[in-house]
C-alpha cells in the first residue's frame, strides 16, 4: 500500500507531527511505502520523491508583500496545489492520510487530491476543533471561557468573538476561510474522519456534512517497562503553564494545602505566578528519564485542564508509569482514567473540590497503592494496536 501522509510541517513541532513520523515509520516497518507532502523548512526531516513542497510560511515574519498576501494565501493555496500534483503523479498514493492542514496547506489540497483520483482513499485524524471552529480550540481567548457558538457551521461567531488571538483581522480571516469551505462543501470529499475521543467526535458531529464520516479512535501510546517503584512524598503537575491548562486554579487550591508538597514540571505564559508559593516546586521542562523518573515516583498526578482537552498524552502516560491521576471531569479526559481504579475526577475549574479531592488522596495512601496497581493492568492502544484499527479505513 502507497500512504501519503500530509501536514503542514514535516519537522518535530508538536504532537501532529511526532504522530506521522512515529505511523509513518510503523508503516515502512510494515512493508507499506511513506511518502510526505507539507511545508519547506530548514529543520525538514520527512519528504518525498520529488521534492514538492510549498513555501514556508511564517505568519510571525516575514516580508511586507508576503505579510499583504497571507490572508488569501491561508484561504486557498494554488501552490498547495500544483505541488502536491506533482507527487501524487509520481507516487500514485492509494491514500492521503491529513493532518494539520489549515491555513498553510489550505483545504485546497482536498479538492487535487480528489480531482487526481476518484478512488484513492482520503482521511483526516483530527488533532483540534479546526473544522468546526476557526480558532480550533471551542474556546474564546478574550473571556477564558470555552465556547460552542461556531459549532454546526455558525462561523460568523469567530469575528463577533475576536476569537484568533483577540484580533478583528483574524477573526474575520478565520471566518472567511471556514465559511468559504463550507460553501464549497470541500469536507465531504474525505471518507473518514478519525477524531481521537468520543468527546471529539461528538462535536464534530454537530456539523451535518461530518457525521457520517467520523469515528473514535484514542491515540496510540509506546508501550513502558513496568516497574515497581517507592513512592515520594510530592503531587505532580507536568505540562504547559497557561490559564487553558487550569494551572491558576491548581495553584489556588495548592497555596491552601501549605502541608503538602506540589512539583510542577513544564513552562508556560504562567510561570511567574508558581513564584513565591512555598509548597510549589518548579523544576522546569523535562523530558526522557529525568521526567519518568519524576511521574513514576509522585503520589498521584494531577491534570486540571479547563479547555476541551482531546486525548491528553499526559494522562496516559502517567498511569502508564503506575501514577494514578486526578484529571479535570471536561473533553476527553474521563474516557482515559478509570474512575476509583486507577484515578479520580473533578469539575473542571472547582478549586475548592479540587482542593478536597487532592487532601482525601494524600491522606489515603492505601487507595492511591490500588490506584497504582490498577495503572499495571490499564492497557491503551500501542502503535500496532493501533494501525490495527485504523487500516480498516485505510483499505
């Protein structure tokens, strides 16, 4: 099987991309043949064949001219196009598997991919919210608050709320590119749509042209030794430092728990606001052995988010290293902890329960011990688990 997988940047940048290279590679072990179509970039580690890509596009630079043309440029993209019909001719893919496409490659490239061949398979894993709402988070950037105002093709809302980064500008972009591909009706020419939760795929499902075409599909996580490991005295948060995170609110309910020991591993816009707190240890971003080591020997983790949060790596992989987790009750977070097994939940945003939650669990060492070895048992989709399901669609 021929798979051309496509997003927008082909070097690490996020979690799309660490997603492509890690299938991408599980499919060349297969025997299948990857090829990639996205963006130029210095730091590009994928490509294809042909070497087609289109120009980089960096909305935080760039020249004058350049900066006058992206707001048509992120609508429709006849580059997008012709690029990426040089590679389908020459690769002659029997699917096109999308990812982060918006705004860079444009929807265009559905309407190529789908004029090249009637037959060649087109799907989308949906990373954000991206096709039922413009700033892809539901979630208005202004008041903090999450939003469902654009859900069911309602765009207008975008521009009322100043939703993209509190611009006018923006917003009005983000509308016309949303409102523009509906029209067009570009999405009904993908035949499957993998949303990675039932939260997810329930959202998208409000947008009619979608529903049929969606299905749920957690993500996949590399499966870690089990080991067997003595606890420390410390509640764990890792992650971003941003009000979406709900990391405000952790540290409310932390500042009135002076008795317990809090470590929080990450960055973030909020970073500041850890200063000064006694009971809060910041020890910066970590990765590898140093972060394992860090989750595998806290109590318990905590995730406290208060955006739709989708299918949180973190919070698979905390009980993967045997740390039970008390996640905010919000998007997809409760279908990946079993509640009183191998963790716990509260209404997102709830200081005061999260406060509770938090002194009952520190205070029960015997239930976070049945938490943790619950975590052993807990099994969540490896890599070739995965592709297991997702080949049906492939095919």
């Amino acid at each position: 099987m021929k798979v051309l997988l496509i997003n927008k940047f082909l070097y690490p940048n996020g979690g799309s991309e660490t997603y492509i290279f890690k299938l991408g590679d599980y499919l060349k072990q297969q025997g299948h043949e990857v090829q990639y179509f996205g963006m130029e970039h210095e730091g590009r580690v994928v490509g294809n064949r042909v070497n087609a890509y289109t120009s980089d596009m960096d909305f935080r630079g760039g020249s004058k001219l350049s900066k006058l043309t992206y707001p048509i440029k992120t609508i429709y993209s006849s580059e997008a196009r012709k690029k990426l019909r040089l590679v389908l001719e020459d690769f002659q893919p029997d699917v096109c598997h999308l990812n982060n496409f918006n705004y860079q490659l444009t929807p265009s490239i559905i309407l190529e991919i789908r004029k090249w061949s009637k037959t060649c398979r087109i799907l989308y894993t949906a990373h954000d919210y991206q096709l039922i709402c413009p700033n892809h988070m539901c979630r208005n950037p202004g008041t903090n608050e999450n939003c469902e105002k654009c859900l069911g093709g309602h765009f207008l809302h975008c521009t009322k709320g100043k939703c993209i980064h509190g611009s006018f500008a923006k917003s009005v972009i983000g509308t016309l590119e949303a409102t523009f591909w509906k029209w067009k009706g570009v999405y009904q020419q993908i035949d499957t749509i993998i949303c990675c939760s039932n939260f997810m795929k329930s959202k998208l499902d409000t947008y009619k042209v979608l529903t049929d075409k969606t299905v749920a599909l957690h993500n996949f996580i590399d499966r870690v030794e089990w080991k067997d490991t003595q606890k420390k005295d410390y509640v764990l948060y890792f992650g971003r430092y941003s009000t979406e995170k709900g990391i405000e609110t952790l540290i409310r309910a932390a500042k009135e728990l002076p008795d317990i020991q809090f470590i929080f591993a990450g960055s973030g816009p909020l970073e500041q606001e850890l200063e000064g707190v006694s009971n809060i240890k910041n020890v910066g971003f970590q990765t590898g052995e140093a972060l394992e080591t860090l989750i595998r020997e806290a109590r318990f983790s905590v995730y406290p988010s208060e955006w739709y949060e989708n299918c949180p790596f973190s919070v698979m992989e905390s009980q993967m290293y045997g740390t039970p987790v008390l996640g905010a009750d919000i998007g997809g977070i409760p279908e990946l902890i079993r509640a009183g097994e191998t963790g716990e939940l509260f209404e997102s945003g709830n200081a005061a329960q999260l406060k509770q939650k938090i002194r009952a669990l520190w205070n029960d060492r015997q239930k976070l011990a049945a938490y943790s070895a619950n975590c052993a048992a807990l099994r969540f989709k490896d890599l070739e688990q995965y592709f297991a399901c997702l080949e049906q669609y492939y095919r």
